[in-house]
C-alpha cells in the first residue's frame, strides 16, 4: 500500500514538474545555433547536456517532493529507521559516472575539432585596444579600428535624451565592420595592445581571451552570409560594455570587391605619404578624426574628460605645456595608469594630427603644429627600448 | 543534561560594554561579533547589488557612470565573499563547533578575538578605497593584470585589506582545526561527529592551504603596481595568464569553502525536522573530503577561453566532471534522509529544502558549464552570473539562513517569530527565482557579465531581474528585524528546541550559558545526530 502510494504521487510529481519545466524553458531564450560547423556542434552538445540535467533534476525534485507530500508528521507519517543502503549508494555512484562518460565523449570530439587550427584559407590577426578592435587582413594587406558607432555612443551617455529603443542595433554596431568571405576556411589570430580583451560573435560559436604578449587562434568557416554582432567578454575596463564585435559575412566575389575598395588607397590620398609635412587644416580635420576615435572615450569628444581618473585636456598643463613632453605621454602613455602607449599603435602622422588638434581645440589656442618628423624619434626609441627588453627576457 | 545549568559564569568580574566585546575570548561572544559583522556586510554588499540592479534596470546609462558601475560589481563581490559569506560560517563555527564536541571553548581563545578584530579594519580599509580619489578596484574581484594594475594609489589599500582578511582566516582555520582534534570529549570519535564539525574540518584545511595563494598572487600584483617588477607584464618577460593560473588555484578551493559549511548545516537540519537520522553519514564525510580534494585540480576551467593546450583543457572539463560524482552523493543522501521521514516544515526546514532544490539547479549549470566547448559559448555571460549566484545565495547564503532560524533559539533563549520567519523564506525564495533565473537566458541571449550598459533585446529580463532583485533586497531588511525581535523577546525555548534534535548542543539551556561543558560530557551513539552503524 506504502509502496503503491509512493508510485502514484512519485509519476504525479515527475508530470507536474516536467510541466513546469517545460514552461520554464518556453519563455526563455536559447543559445544560438549559429553559422558555422563549430557553432552547430555546440549547440548540439549545450542541448544534449541541458537535457540530460534537466531529466536529472526533475527525477531527483519528483522523489523529493513525493516525500514532502507523503512523509509529513501532520499526515500521521511515522520516521523509518534506515540510514544507510549500500546498494543504493553504489547505484547512485555508478550511474552517474556513466552518465558523465556518455556527455564526455562528444565532448572531447567537438573540442578536438576546434583546436585544429590547420588548412586556414586566410589569417586575420585581431588586436584588442581600450576600447577598439584593430583587423589586420595579413593576406590582403587591409588593417583598420573598428570601434562603436556614433549614434550608440551619443545615445549611451550618461544624461543623454536619446532612447536606445531609437537606435539601431543599440551598442551592437560599429563604425567598420570585420567583412569576411563565406565557406572560407579562416584563421583567427587573437592579441591585446593593453589589457585582456575576449572577442566573441556568439552565431560563430566560441570566444577567445586577446591577451598582451600572447597570441591565441582559433577558427571559424562562416556558411552564410549576413551580420553577426557580439562583444566584448572580459573585463577591460571602464567601457567594455561599450567595444562591439561586428561581422559581415559576404560571398567570395563581394569580398573581393570589397578588399579592392579598401587597398584604393583613399585614406592615403587624404593625408599624403606617411612623413610628408601637413598644412594646419589637414592636420586639425584628421586630428579630429583620430580623436574621437581613440582619445574620446575617456577625455571626451569636448574635451572636458573624466574626473578624477581620465584628466581634461582643455587648459591641461601637458597639452598646453611643452611639445615634447605632450609627446612624450602620448607615444609613452602613463605606467600605472589607464594612459596606453600609442606609439606602436597608431601612425606617426596619426599621433601627429591628434596632437595638433587637441593643443588646438577645447579653447586651447597654443597655436603649435606638430609633424609627423617631430614624432618619429620617440616611436623608434620606444622600438629599440622594446627591443632591448625582449631580448632580455629571451636570454 | 550536564552540569552547566548549575554553573554561575563570573569566574571573574567581566568588562562591560564596548571593553567587553573588544576583550572577549568567550567562543559565544566571537560567534555573535562574527555573525553581528557578516549581517552589517551582506546588507552593505547587498546595497551595492541594489546598484548595480538598478542601472540595469533599463537599457542606456541612468544612474552611474561605467567606472563607477565596475567599482560596485568589485566591491559586491569582495564584500559578499569575504565579509558576508566566510565570517557567517567562520561565527557559526565559534558557536557551534566547541558545543557540538563537547567542548569548554575554542582551544586558542586569545588568537580567536584578534582574528576576529582584524575583520571590521580591514573592511574599514577596504571600503574606505571608495572615497579615495582613484576610487575603489573597479578590475573585478578576481583582479586580474593588466587591467587591475590600471588602478590608482588606492590599490594599495585594497591589496593591504585582502592581506589582513587573508590572516584573519588562517587564524580562524588554525582554531577550528586544533579545537577539533584537541578539544572533543571522550567517546567523541570522529566518525561520531556532527557532519557540520567534519565539513568545518576540511574547510579549514583548505583555507590554510590557498589563502596563502592568494596572498602571494597580490602580493605580486603589489609589487609589479609599485615596485616596477614584471611578474605579470608580458613587456618585461611576465605572464598575465599565470596570475590567472594562481588566482583560480586559490579561487577554485574557495568556492568550497564558501559551501562546504553549508552542506555541513543542511545535514544537521534536514535529520532533526524528518525526525530520522542522516543517511549514510560515512558517505557524507568521505564525499566532503574527496570535493575538496578535487577542488585543487580543477582550477582551470575558470580559464577555458584563455587559449590552453587540448591535453589541459580536457584535463580540466573531465575533473571538472568529476566533481558531480560526490555533489550527487550529498543530493542523494539528503533526499533519502527525508524519505519515509516524519516530516514537519519550520523555517530552518524551509530554507534546508530550497537550498536542496536551488543548490541542485545551480550544481547542474556547473556540469554544464564544464563541458568546455559549450564553455567557449557560456564563459563571461549571465549564464556565468545565474549560475554562481544559484549555488552562492540559494546554495551559501539559504544555508546560513537556515542556519540562524534553526540555533537562534539556542543563542537567544527565545524562539524567532515563525509566522515572519514563513513570510521571509517565501518571499525570499520568490524573488530570488525573479532575480536569478531570468540571468539564465540572457547569458544564453549572448549577455556578457560586467557590463553597465546592453542592447535592447536584453532589456525585458534585465527588468524582470532587477524587480526580483529589489523584492529580495527589501525581504533581507525582514531578516533583520526578526533577528533583533528575537533578540529582544519572543517564546521561551526550551533546551532542546526541536523535537527532532539530536547532537550536545541541545543537551545545553538555552540560551546557552557563557561557559559551557567545563566538565567534558560523555558521548555515545544515544546523544549524536548520526548513527551509520546499524543497518
């Protein structure tokens, strides 16, 4: 009678829980499936496993509240006696070994899979920087910053009246996008310029850590086209909500077209040769440019930064100070600080043209043009210094 | 009943007020400033959630700007583990342990006041990092290199505080461990022990053994910030991954020194309210100590997206895995002790449930986050979040809650309201489900963890999130209120409390007297929680 009760209520639970599970899962999200081979496989696995706990825990809360239903002192149940069952404890040490054998195997074949690197068709080595992406196309010769896009980033300041419903792709669009071939087996490499970065596009199935002074790969065959957006995953500061990773996934022939389009050597024309002297305009417009790109995160778009950590730089000591030592910090940055070294990181005219503009905009009338040529000396002592400590720490 | 009740406690004239907290030595009177100080931390620490839940309340930035939001979830994170959590075990061991063994005291009782007051200063430290003018870490509590060396002067300060909580610790696992093996009274053996005093007993262990781990890894975090070397700097033949290496090798233990308490006290309360003794006890003492065995080896897979070799990362998911094994005993066993049980549901039964059920949830998100190509998707989402935050508040924090409804009549003599004590766990227990369950999908969404800001198709469970998380905030204010209620007055308790109660503590009045056990009791299979001897 005991026996048959326990039944009853026991398949009453597991029917009523089952429910409620479903339900639970019915309103949720899911993880994608993605567009690539590896993001399928995951997917299979995250399901299999779900799966296989969720039958778990629905067995074990069914036996649980049969219990709580039957087993309560205001029913008249009286305490059995036993404390110990052997033959129960070997089955429930057994069964689940078994049960993890079974998950591990498809385990251990996806990620076998995945960390075969092999047979790339093309390379793409990704920089983290706070709070960019740079994409260096190794074959193709192509290296750009892809950072968020303005109307996010006007719309996620802190007081700004416009609503992230009204954005686009709030936070999860950029101002260039990784464009990328589809059914091209692809190499990814993953590096950092300051601190650890995780570049993550959920629909490609994996994220990898971008760590200074290392480089990770991975890989990835995108199977069709379209834009696949992700972020950031590691904490790396103060606007890592804010440093979005957009793929375009395109046929072979718009990739070609595209890659085309990028080596026409605009930017180039803009700026003349790399070293050539600029006029004032010239420098002040890219300046702006290169500003707002790498340097307005923390000290503004007007300049006005951050306190305490990130200083304004409209009637700062250094911008307004002595060339030199404004080169200094910039090429140099501040140890100990969130001030990076940009010297390795941007062009000598880049740095040039952000130097002018910044010592003449914000009402920081300084009136001071700074070249590419004053620049280039401390880049090439910060190299040598670079190499000089690389060359200890090999020996 | 032994002697105690007989026993007038002034040996000697005691200090009053503030000399008195300040001098103690009294195990009693430790345990209250431990449990006093975790309470004034989990609403401090729980403020700081209220924060960080209220800025995600809707997509843009309202209320705080990104550096700031950073500081918050470092800080969350420090207080909650270090201040909330592991004092509220360490002040349940004070009260505890030297009662269930039969003990007069804790064998070191002088050094056992100074760890408790390096606590309040090093938080005192550690909080003040918030008014400096670099601000409080905002690298995460983990503290990872780079980022973390990006702070200002104040870091010091942080590393400084992390030192003294560290010391704290090892002092209160030096304690545990020599009242332990000292201090039991005759025919305590140890396969009779409570399994709370066994659990305590290998947390301890692990505590000596990684809390200097961590305090090595910040000690180079200190040196590399100050002193110019490279330890972790890739520029001067460093490694920032081998911080993270030795970070995890101390972060990994200290999961499980954060629950294997909890385990401890669910195995005394789930007995005494199923009027039946623990199912198999042995297993339950065997299963604690291999968890924590195995809690040294699996430190990487906090680390799967770090670019290890394939030899490593398979290492790391299949010991990983293997962890389920024993966790599953324990699941198993607890069950069991409830089945054909003559179950009653009191507060303390409550929250022993809830923690059983919400723990398993939590458990299961971990087999899953092991398998490590799946991890590749999961790693640094709210998947994360949900996960950690299922077996840390409905795992630890349910479990001290049971903790204090089930002895607090033992150390105030009064029994807490019980008609308030329902209302909190359902309250609790609701919003907690609101707050937490929800992280599960956005992490699956494709939500990474420790962003202040997110794109809109996160926004409706971000919502739901946050109101479950307020609920829960304004539920814990309940708690508080009931422990001073209590505290003040209520039913008298009688020495044995439960009906269901086995083990010496409740062979004491309550509440219980300053000193008890002067004389050592003897001990027998009659008076334990936990005979596994007879079949």
């Amino acid at each position: 009678m005991k026996r048959t009760n326990e039944m009853i209520v026991g398949l009453a639970m597991v029917a009523v829980i089952t429910v409620i599970t479903w339900g639970v899962f019915a309103v949720g999200d899911n993880m994608t499936a993605g567009v690539t081979p590896f993001s399928r496989d995951v997917y299979q696995l995250h399901m299999i496993v779900l799966g296989i706990v969720t039958v778990i825990g629905i067995l074990v809360f069914a036996a649980m509240f049969t219990s709580i239903y039957l087993h309560r002192k205001s029913r008249g149940a009286e305490a059995a006696k036993f404390t110990h069952s052997t033959r129960a404890e070997i089955i429930w040490t057994v069964i689940p070994i078994l049960i993890l054998v079974a998950m591990a195997i498809p385990a251990t074949r996806v990620l076998i899979d995945m960390e075969d690197t092999s047979g790339a068709e093309m390379n793409i080595k990704v920089t983290g920087y706070q709070w960019l992406w740079q994409y260096e196309y190794l074959e193709d010769g192509i290296s750009f910053y892809s950072a968020l896009d303005r109307d996010s980033n006007a719309a996620r300041q802190i007081g700004s009246d416009i609503s992230p419903r009204e954005v686009d792709n709030y936070l999860l669009e950029v101002d260039k996008r990784m464009v990328v071939p589809t059914n091209t087996r692809i190499r990814v490499l993953l590096t950092s310029g300051d601190v650890i970065h995780s570049w993550w596009v959920p629909d490609l199935g994996w994220k990898r850590d971008a760590i200074p002074g290392m480089v990770n790969e991975a890989w990835t065959l995108i199977e069709e086209p379209g834009v696949y957006r992700g972020q950031c995953a590691e904490l790396c500061g103060k606007d890592h909500g804010f440093m979005p990773v957009v793929v375009e996934a395109v046929s072979p022939e718009d990739y070609r077209a595209w890659v085309a389009e990028q080596t026409g050597g605009q930017q180039t024309a803009e700026v003349g040769q790399p070293l050539d002297e600029m006029d004032r305009d010239t420098l002040m417009a890219h300046g702006e440019d290169i500003y707002d790109a790498h340097c307005a995160a923390c000290h503004r778009e007007d300049g006005s930064g951050m306190q305490p950590a990130f200083p304004a730089l409209a009637g700062n000591a250094v911008v307004t100070g002595d060339v030199s030592q404004h080169i200094d910090v910039v090429v140099n940055g501040r140890p100990g600080t969130a001030m990076a070294a940009f010297g390795q990181r941007l062009e000598a005219r880049d740095i040039a043209a952000a130097l002018t503009y910044t010592r003449n905009a914000f009402g920081n009338e300084t009136g001071d043009l700074v070249q590419p040529a004053d620049v280039v000396p401390l880049i090439d002592a910060q190299l040598d210094e670079r190499l000089v400590s690389a060359d200890r720490a090999a020996n | 009943m032994t002697d105690t009740t007989a026993h007038i406690d002034d040996h000697h004239a005691q200090p009053k007020g503030l000399a008195r907290w300040l001098f103690t030595t009294n195990h009693k009177e430790i345990g209250t400033l431990y449990l006093v100080f975790s309470l004034a931390m989990f609403i401090v620490g729980g403020a700081m959630a209220m924060v960080i839940r209220a800025e995600l309340f809707q997509p843009g930035l309202q209320l705080v700007n990104p550096e700031f939001f950073n500081q918050m979830t470092t800080m969350h994170a420090l207080v909650m583990i270090f201040g909330a959590v592991m004092p509220a075990f360490v002040g349940l061991a004070n009260w505890m342990i030297p009662m269930m063994v039969g003990a007069p005291d804790m064998a070191l009782p002088r050094m056992n006041n100074w760890s408790f007051w390096i606590l309040p200063f090093a938080f005192l430290i550690l909080l003040s990092t918030l008014f400096m003018p670099s601000g409080a870490p905002a690298s995460g509590w983990t503290l990872y290199p780079p980022l973390s060396l990006q702070g200002g002067n104040s870091f010091a300060f942080v590393i400084f505080a992390i030192h003294l909580m560290g010391i704290s610790s090892i002092m209160g696992a030096i304690n545990i461990i020599a009242t332990i093996l000292n201090m039991r009274a005759p025919g305590m053996t140890l396969l009779r022990m409570p399994l709370f005093v066994w659990t305590w007993l290998i947390t301890a262990f692990l505590l000596i053994a990684v809390m200097p781990v961590l305090a090595g890894a910040v000690t180079m975090l200190l040196t590399d910030r100050f002193f110019d070397t490279s330890f972790f700097n890739a520029a001067g033949g460093g490694d920032p991954v081998m911080y993270q290496h030795i970070f995890w090798f101390f972060g990994h233990p200290e999961v499980y020194i954060m629950i294997l308490p909890a385990f401890g006290i669910i195995s005394e309360i789930i007995p005494t309210f199923s009027r039946k003794r623990l199912f198999g006890y042995t297993s339950m003492v065997y299963a604690t100590a291999s968890i924590a065995f195995l809690s040294f080896i699996v430190w990487a897979h906090h680390m799967f997206t770090v670019g290890m070799p394939l030899g490593a990362s398979l290492f790391f998911m299949y010991a990983t895995m293997v962890i389920a094994v024993p966790t599953g005993i324990k699941i198993f066993n607890w069950v069991s002790t409830m089945w054909r049980g003559s179950m009653t549901f009191e507060t303390p039964m409550l929250f022993a449930i809830a923690f059983v059920i919400l723990f398993t949830i939590g458990g299961l998100s971990g087999v899953m986050l092991a398998i490590v190509p799946a991890d590749f998707q999961y790693h640094d989402t709210y998947f994360v979040v949900a996960h950690f935050h299922y077996v840390l508040v409905t795992g630890a924090v349910f479990a001290i809650m049971a903790a204090a409804y089930y002895w607090m009549p033992k150390w105030t003599g009064h029994m807490y309201d019980e008609r308030l004590g329902k209302i909190h766990f359902w309250w609790s227990t609701i919003s907690v489900n609101v707050l937490f369950f929800p992280q599960h999908y956005l992490g699956l969404a494709g939500m990474p963890r420790r962003i202040p800001d997110y794109s809109v198709q996160f926004a409706e469970f971000n919502l739901i999130s946050s109101i479950g998380g307020f609920a829960f905030g304004l539920a814990q204010l309940l708690f508080v209120w009931i422990v001073i209620k209590c505290v003040r007055g209520g039913e008298k308790a009688t020495a044995g409390v439960w009906e269901g109660a086995h083990g010496l503590e409740w062979t004491v009045p309550s509440p219980a007297p300053l000193h008890t056990f002067d004389t050592p009791p003897q001990v027998d299979d009659s008076v334990t929680a936990h005979k596994d001897q007879l079949a």
